[in-house]
C-alpha cells in the first residue's frame, strides 16, 4: 500500500546532522530504522495521505506548488518522545510561518480530509524530525540518553516542500520523491 506525505526538507549542513545522527544510532544498535528507510530525507511531514492515488495528490500538490511560497528558518534545540509508538525525535520551535504552511496545505487539500492520516490532521500534528523508532521502551531511553549526550542546537533553513510516495514491501519502507517545490528566498 502507498501513502503520500507533503513533507517540508531543509538545507544541506542539517539534513547532514541528522542523517549522521541516524548512522550513529544505527552503529551502537539503538535505532536502524532511520537508516534503513530507502529514499528519505530528513523532514517535517506537514500532511500525511493513505487510500489515495497518485494522480489527484500529485495534480492539487502542483496546483498549491504554483503559489508565492518562501522559506524561513527553524531552530532545533529539543530532543522529546512519542512513547507510544517508541519514537525519539528533534523538536523545532514552532514559528508562525511553519504553522502557517501547514494549515494552509489542509485548507488547499481539503477535499482529501478524509484521507488524511489522524497524527498528522491540524488538531493533532505535532512538528518533529524522526531520529529513532526503537522496538523497547529500553531502547527508548537508552536512545534518548545517547542523544541527549551528542545533541546540540541546530538552525536551519525549510528549503523545500515535497510530495513524497511511501511504500510498505516486505518489511522495509521506500519513500520516492513525487514533487517538489524549491521555496522562494526572502
């Protein structure tokens, strides 16, 4: 089955950070997860679609795509938990303009509420860049304690705005990028 997420991706040094964080927990067996995604990013979903096709999400992410839309910067200094799901993540302070971005894309995708997945509808979304999914609440906290040691805060430019396939094959997660929208400097 496939998903498809508007996710937003950031400039260069960052996403290096946070795929080098990915390789370290990967290297002492916290968290491969990241890692082994084939094909992803480091990211903020701003929206995540399931039961849809292709050519709808692609042709209203083009239409939405079309319009005046300019980065801005983010600062990660937080490091928290989903505990349900085992998921530790960086937190970026939460800046108008993200918020901004994210409800304008569910007002534009409006037609598609249905569709969309409950954890990333307006009322619950929560910004964060995935850094591990452990299997254990052992893990967890031995994940959160690594992290927290290696952590330090990261400023960033939101580069980018994409339309991202998710597939689920035997186990493992490809993510391909559908479309993509170079955001306009200030």
């Amino acid at each position: 089955m496939k998903h498809y997420a508007i996710e937003v991706f950031f400039d260069q040094a960052f996403a290096t950070y946070v795929r080098e964080l990915w390789r370290q927990c990967d290297r002492h067996n916290l968290s491969s997860f990241m890692n082994q995604v084939e094909g992803t990013e480091p990211h903020i979903a701003l929206a995540l679609y399931e039961n849809i096709d292709l050519e709808s999400i692609s042709k209203k992410f083009k239409e939405f795509a079309s319009q005046n839309l300019v980065s801005f910067e983010l600062l990660f200094d937080a490091v928290a938990i989903f505990p349900t799901s085992n998921v530790t993540f960086l937190q970026p302070n939460v800046k108008p303009e993200l918020v901004d971005l994210m409800i304008n894309i569910h007002d534009y995708f409006g037609e598609f509420k249905n569709q969309c997945n409950l954890y990333y509808s307006p009322d619950r979304w929560f910004p964060h860049v995935t850094v591990a999914k452990n299997n254990t609440s052992e893990e967890r906290r031995e994940t959160v304690e690594f992290i927290m040691n290696r952590v330090k805060p990261q400023e960033t430019g939101v580069e980018r705005l994409v339309l991202v396939e998710i597939e689920y094959v035997d186990g493992n997660v490809i993510c391909r990028n559908i479309e993509s929208k170079i955001l306009e400097n200030t």
